[in-house]
C-alpha cells in the first residue's frame, strides 16, 4: 500500500471558483503542468484561481483546494497513472499513451511523495506563483484543531470565529438599536 492524494469537498465553494470542480473522491496530483509555459496575465479569473491553488483530479480534470492523505494499493495507483496518461492524450494532445505514460507517472509519483510521512486524512492544501519565469508551489497541512496550540485548555473557549450565547428572558430589537424609526 501507498498514500496519495483523494480530493476532498468541504463546502461547495470549488463548485463557484473553478470553471471545472473536481468531484469528491477523486485521486488528485498537483497538475502544475497545467500552466507550463503560461504567462500569469493570460490566465481566466478562474484559471488563476485554479492556477494558485487548486490540485488536478485525475478523472475530471477539474480542480480541488484540498485533498486528504488516503490509503492506495498497487492497483490503485496503476489505475491512477493509466487514467492521468488516458486524459494527458484527450485533453492536452499527447501523440499517444506510450508517450503520455511516463508524464503520468513522474506526476503521480510527486502526489505520491506529498503524502509520504503523512497520517492518514491529513489534508494538504497547495499555493503556486510565478516567480522569475519560474513557477513555484508550496504545500502545507491542515491538522484537526486538536492537534494545534488552538485546542489548548488555557484558551478557555477562545478557539473558535464566534461564540453563541443564549439568554432567556429580554429581547434585543435590532431595527431600533439601527436609530431608524
């Protein structure tokens, strides 16, 4: 067995940022060969988007902002490597499967050593920039909120954006606290 990366969903803003979302579940790359030889200003609104930060679903083709480290067997991973060479042929025109085949497996072995050393459901999330013609990624973790300095006792509750406070009794009307009759 292996890790790789599976796409992963948790709210449905890919389906509005992207031109093309990629679908939960599907085995992803980096896909930064998607923008070779791009220059930054020819980029859609979206295709920037997708450019800055979006990995490849191998199966869509369409783009995720997060995957999580998932368990893969030697199958899987064939599998994987054969559908990426498969659409490197339809989609980007590849001669052909032999040539794609090797392009396919260099990006899935770059997916693969992201998630090496990984827990199994870490997520990663990637950020891309040109930087002197070049492109550069960067790639970091997301750990569940137990497993930060967030979660820690001496916070007392301070560990989230808000914090609801339910009180009986009084109501508060919001329009005339607005000063408009």
């Amino acid at each position: 067995m292996t890790r790789l990366p599976r796409t992963i969903r948790l709210d449905p803003s890919d389906t509005v940022v992207f031109e093309r979302a990629a679908e939960p579940g599907e085995w992803a790359v980096p896909g930064t060969f998607m923008f070779w030889g791009r220059a930054e200003e020819s980029l859609t609104r979206k295709e920037a988007i997708a450019f800055r930060s979006g990995f490849l679903g191998v199966d869509s083709f369409g783009h995720s902002t997060l995957v999580a480290v998932q368990e893969a067997s030697a199958d899987e991973r064939a599998a994987m490597v054969r559908q990426l060479a498969d659409q490197l042929v339809a989609r980007l025109g590849a001669p052909d499967l032999a040539a794609a085949l090797p392009a396919a497996e260099e990006e899935v072995a770059l997916a693969e050593s992201l998630c090496r050393g990984h827990d199994l459901n870490t997520l990663i999330a990637l950020h891309r920039r040109h930087q002197g013609g070049n492109i550069r990624e960067q790639f970091r973790t997301l750990k569940p909120r137990h497993d930060t300095a967030f979660a820690g006792g001496h916070l007392q509750g301070h560990d989230r954006a808000f914090h609801v406070i339910e009180e009986d009794g009084d109501t508060v009307d919001l329009f005339a606290l607005r000063g408009d009759d």
